[in-house]
C-alpha cells in the first residue's frame, strides 16, 4: 500500500496530543455549564479557564473572547450589519458580508485606504500571503496566521479577530471572536444569554477545551522555533520544483508569506487533475481553499492577483505542518516532477 503524506494543513491540522488530552477530559464532565450545582459549575469553570487560556496565548483579556462554532460564525457575528469593505483575497465567509473592492497588487498585498471600514485578513490560505494590518482596523481573520506567526491581539491593530480551532490542531466546529476591550456587541444567536450575552446556545464544553489547549501548544511550538524549520522545508520543496520545471510560477513569492505555504502554478495542467495525480501517488495536497464544499475551481484569489483564468486554473497548494520532514518533501518532489514531465509530454 501506498504510504500517505499529509500536506494540506491550511485545510484542516491534524489534532494536536494536548487538544485530545484535554477534550477526553472535558468529556467526563456532565454538567451544563448554566446550571448552578456543583456539576454545572466544574463545567462553567472549565470555559473560563480555556477562555484564560486563549486570551493569554492572544494577547487579549478573557472578557474579550467569544466562543463560537467556527471562523464562519465569528465573521458573521463581527461584520453582519457593517458597511465593510474587503479585498477579493478573502475567504468566503468574510466576502458573504463585506463589499469586495479593496485592490490588490499582483503580489496578493491589500491596500486599505480607510482601515476603520475594511476586514484584512492576516494571512491568505491558498498564497500564504501576509497582510501588514494597519492601526485602527475594523476586524482581521487571523485563522491562517495563529500560531504560525506571530500575533499578539493588543498590538496588531485590529478592532476585531476571527480564529478557527482546526488550524491550529484544535478540533473542528470550534472557533472564536476577539473583540476590542471593552466592546458591546449585540448576539445574532438569541436565547439563553451565554458567553456574556454575546453568543446564546448551551457551550461546546469539550471543544472549547480543545481549542484552549491547541492554542497554547501552537504558540509554544511557535516559540521554540518549529515554524522556521517548516520555512526551510518549504524553500527545499520550491527549489527542487523550479530547478527542473523553469515554467513553475510560485504566487506570492516576493511577498512575506506563511512559513509553511507554496501555491505552485503549472501552465496546462489543473489544478484539480494535479490533486488527484498526486493523491493516487499517496499525497494529500489542494488545489486552494478548502472550504466550498468539496467543489474545484478556478482561484479567486489568484486571478484577483492578475493572473488569467487559464493560469489561474493551473494551482496547486501544498501547505506542511509542524511535522512535515524532510524526506516527506523531497518525496513529494520526486513523485510530482515525473507526473509534470508526463503531463507536458502527453500536451506536447
């Protein structure tokens, strides 16, 4: 059988020890964390420290954090009803709200004019590109950028962050909004009045603990210098791929990018034809974001950088994790430049 590798962790991260440890925990308490009996207020308690947890690992105070069921629902909590403004390198979930027409440069660096109206996102998922966030901005999705960067919510000039567990090895369905200090904020979920009446509906105990500890492993992983070494390994992989194939196009190259990211264009070859190529040969890679429903398509993201539809067409990302190795990569390489030079020889 064919060995798998995993290179797709700006889909989805693998589950971090720490978040199972903590979510197997979570799980042995019964209790509604809304009921006052000693049972519901263990699991009131829990929150409150994960949401300690997060808040420190974030730069932020704990009453700042709002537990939600993903980025998706953080975004729609923090833009709905705003007169935003957004560039077309955002993920759907901020597009569904904000106006599409902040310019980028073909380097995939936004220009917001006014930052009090616009959403800028800290990193891009399918480029890795990242955004310099400038004072005063209204809201960021910081999902991609969390604990492969660093990031300290006090000074990174955002009113308002997005963050989504799964990205950095917490679990999925959990996520949440950071907002300014101090900040009111009206609940689209009405009912019952948790999470300080910002977000009602009984809280995801074992989730939330989840979250709180892959956060604080992240940012320890971050520290200790993981992500540099993610950086050289990604560096490897693009070398090895232009070395032999002059015709690879790497998106956002000349911008600073996340230490784990390559979006590799290959003209005359789909993006979604390279996947498919590439998981038979036992490698889980993308061909951009991961979040429309299992649909393939044309970048968005890409053509708002200027490329064609042709080119555009053409992408395939390839995102490591903090495991990724050497051997893995240079694998990687190895099965993808004989399928490429199959590829040109069949549309020679």
């Amino acid at each position: 059988m064919t060995p798998r590798t995993y290179l797709d962790h700006n889909a989805t991260t693998p589950l971090r020890p720490e978040a199972r440890a903590a979510m197997l925990a979570a799980m042995d308490l019964v209790g509604n964390p809304s009921s006052v009996h000693a049972e519901g207020r263990a699991a009131k308690a829990l929150i409150e420290r994960s949401r300690e947890t997060l808040a420190e690992a974030l730069g932020a105070t704990r009453s700042d954090i709002v537990f939600t069921s993903g980025a998706t629902e953080a975004a729609a909590l923090a833009l709905a009803g705003r007169d935003l403004h957004a560039a077309e390198v955002e993920h759907e979930a901020v597009l569904a709200w904000a106006t599409p027409d902040l310019p980028t440069d073909p380097d995939g660096r936004v220009t917001a004019a006014d930052p009090a109206t616009a959403t800028l996102q800290l990193a891009n998922s399918e480029t890795g590109v990242l955004q310099d966030l400038p004072p005063g901005l209204a809201v960021s999705d910081i999902t991609q950028g969390l604990g492969r960067v660093p990031y300290a919510h006090d000074w990174s000039g955002a009113g308002m962050a997005i963050l989504s567990a799964h990205k950095f090895g917490g679990p999925k369905g959990a996520g949440a909004l950071v907002l300014p200090r101090g900040h009111h904020l009206d609940a689209r979920l009405k009912g019952g009045g948790q999470e300080m009446g910002r977000r009602a509906g009984t809280e995801n105990v074992v989730a939330v603990a989840g979250l709180a500890a892959a956060a604080r492993a992240a940012l320890r992983d971050l520290a200790d210098g993981v992500w540099e070494r993610v950086a050289q390994l990604r560096d490897i992989l693009e070398a090895a791929l232009e070395a032999e194939d002059p015709d690879t196009i790497l998106v956002g190259r000349r911008s600073r990018r996340l230490p784990n990211t390559s979006l590799i264009l290959t003209p005359g070859w789909k993006g979604e034809t390279q996947v498919m190529a590439m998981d038979l040969r036992g490698f889980a890679v993308s061909a951009g974001s991961a979040c429309s429903s299992g649909k393939v398509r044309t970048s968005r993201v890409i053509r708002a950088m200027g490329f064609d539809d042709g080119l555009s067409g053409c992408a395939l990302r390839v995102s490591l994790g903090p495991d990724t190795t050497e051997e893995e990569v240079l694998r990687f390489a190895d099965a993808f430049l004989p399928a490429r030079r199959k590829q040109r020889s069949r549309a020679a």
